[in-house]
C-alpha cells in the first residue's frame, strides 16, 4: 500500500480491474463449516486465491491465571501465516504483523461472542492462511465467526468482514495482491450484519471523506453477501430434517431471526426454508 508505481494497468479502459472484476465485485467465496474434527469447532475459507483454516477450543480454564477475568471468558486469536503461503517464504513464527492482527481479530470478536456467561474461561481461536493474496484478515475473521458458531459457542451474531480501497483513482473491493501493493488505500471492515455494528475499522493510505464514505458502503454491502454464505456454510452442515423440529421450537427460533435490531436498517433475517416447512 502507499501508491508504490507499476506498469500494471491497474484498471483498464472499460472500468476493469487486473483480473477482470468490476469495481464493486469480490472475488469467488466458498465457505465450509466443520472441517476439523479434534477442535470444537472450525471452518475452511477459500476467498480468490486466499485459502483460510479457522479452529476453536473452548471455553475452556485460563491458563495463566493471572490472565483470567472472573467475570467473563477472554476470546484469545492467533493468526498465523505458514511460511509456503505467500511467494517469498515468509519467516515461520509470530511477527508483528500477526501479533496486531491476532490482537484486533480478538477485539473484534469478543464483541460477539457472549463472555459473560463463561467467566474465568478462554475461548481460544486459531486462524492458519495457508495461501495468501491480500484481504487474509477479512479471511480470517469471516472463517473464525462460522468456527464459533460450529463450536457452539452463543455469539450475538456473526461477524462478517470485507475490504475496501483505492486503486488508480477508483474506488474497489475486495483487493487482490497488486491493488494491494500498488494502490493507495485499504479499508478493512468487520460487520456484525444484524445490528449495523462496526467490530473492525482499519486504514491503510489515504481517502477522502467522499470516497472514504463510498468504499464503506461497498464494503457493507459486501459483508451482507459473505453473511448469506457464512450462514448458508452453516446450514449445510447443520440441517436438520423439517419433520423431527416442533413447531413451537420453529417459532421461536422465527421469532429471534426475524427480530429487527433498534435502530439498524438492516432488514430483518429469511427464516431457513427447512425451518419454515417444520413449523406445523
Ligand atoms: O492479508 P491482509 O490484506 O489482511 O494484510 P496485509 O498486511 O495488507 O497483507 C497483504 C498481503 O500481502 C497478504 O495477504 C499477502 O498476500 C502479502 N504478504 C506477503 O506476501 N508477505 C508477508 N510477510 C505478509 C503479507
């Protein structure tokens, strides 16, 4: 980041971006829950070229004890990118650039889960990038907020999160390696899509407040879509058969989805079809 030059044409006549994309397009997501049987919970992330593992342990006791809270669990992350997974071997072990990232992804998804209710606890949550190219952290907190939820661990929701930036004077998501590189700015954002909350905010470069606006809202819209996926990778694994479900399990499970959040415009969750269909 930093607008370093290039002869790459970053975007082309017709508004394309170096891998075809339009501006405003993430690449291919796919999203697998439960990939990993001796953790709690896991989830296996592939985002473009971005191939992301994501495994829970806990709530279990916190050692060292001095950092236990007696009120409440602490959410420890470890990001940590293996060394064949970028094009210069990367040094194995932690740097500080994945201390930061462990640190903000754990700030971003206490604010989810629901410590409370394990205190003296450590939920603990390892992210391993396996292959790299640009956008690992958004990666990263997508795929630990569907382990979460595979471990079942209750969380107010999940967090969704997509980056947006500036490349050759436009505004664009989701950016690749050289938009990363070579563009001017990187925004990533940490979304909990039902109630409108911002759980993760960074900057790298410059915007003005225009375009800061704009590639936020690009972004927000995004993390809707990567919630539809998150949510979906969930179902897949967990779908239960419409006839064993009571109908009044049904309804309030309805109840709680359906539930609008004061003050957000976010609309109010679809009830899953198989859900719908076992409510008698
Ligand atoms: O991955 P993310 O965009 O969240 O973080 P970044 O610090 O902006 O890194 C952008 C990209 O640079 C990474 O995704 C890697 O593809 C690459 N990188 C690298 O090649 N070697 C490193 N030691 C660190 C990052």
């Amino acid at each position: 980041m930093g607008g370093a030059t290039t002869d790459l044409k970053l975007i082309d006549e017709k508004g394309l971006r170096i891998d075809g994309r339009r501006p405003d397009e993430l690449r291919p997501l796919k999203i697998e829950a439960g990939v990993l049987k001796r953790a709690d919970g896991s989830a296996y992330v592939e985002w473009g070229e971005n191939k992301v593992l994501a495994a829970v342990y806990g709530p279990r006791e916190c050692h060292p004890r001095h950092m236990q809270n007696p009120t409440r669990a602490i959410v420890q992350c470890n990001y940590n990118m293996a060394s064949f997974s970028v094009s210069d071997r990367k040094r194995p072990g932690p740097d500080r650039r994945s201390q930061e990232i462990s640190k903000i992804l754990s700030e971003a998804l206490e604010h989810v889960v629901l410590t409370h209710l394990f205190p003296r606890t450590s939920i603990d949550v390892y992210i391993e990038v396996l292959q790299a190219n640009a956008g690992t952290r958004c990666a990263g907190l997508t795929a630990a907020s569907v382990a979460l939820a595979d471990a079942g661990i209750p969380m107010r929701d999940l967090i969704a999160s997509c980056a947006a930036g500036k490349v050759a004077d436009t505004i664009v998501l989701d950016l690749r390696n050289e938009e990363d590189n070579f563009g001017s700015a990187d925004v990533p954002l940490g979304l909990v899509p039902r109630t409108g909350e911002i759980v993760l905010l960074q900057m790298d470069g410059d915007l003005s407040v225009e375009e800061f606006k704009t590639a936020l809202s690009m972004s927000t819209d995004a993390c809707h879509r990567i919630y539809a996926i998150q949510k979906e990778a969930l179902r897949k694994k967990y779908c239960v058969a419409p006839a064993v479900i009571p109908a009044e399990v049904a309804n309030a499970i309805h109840d709680v989805a359906t539930e609008k959040p004061q003050g957000s415009d976010v609309p109010p969750n679809e009830m899953p079809g198989n859900l719908k269909e076992g409510v008698q």
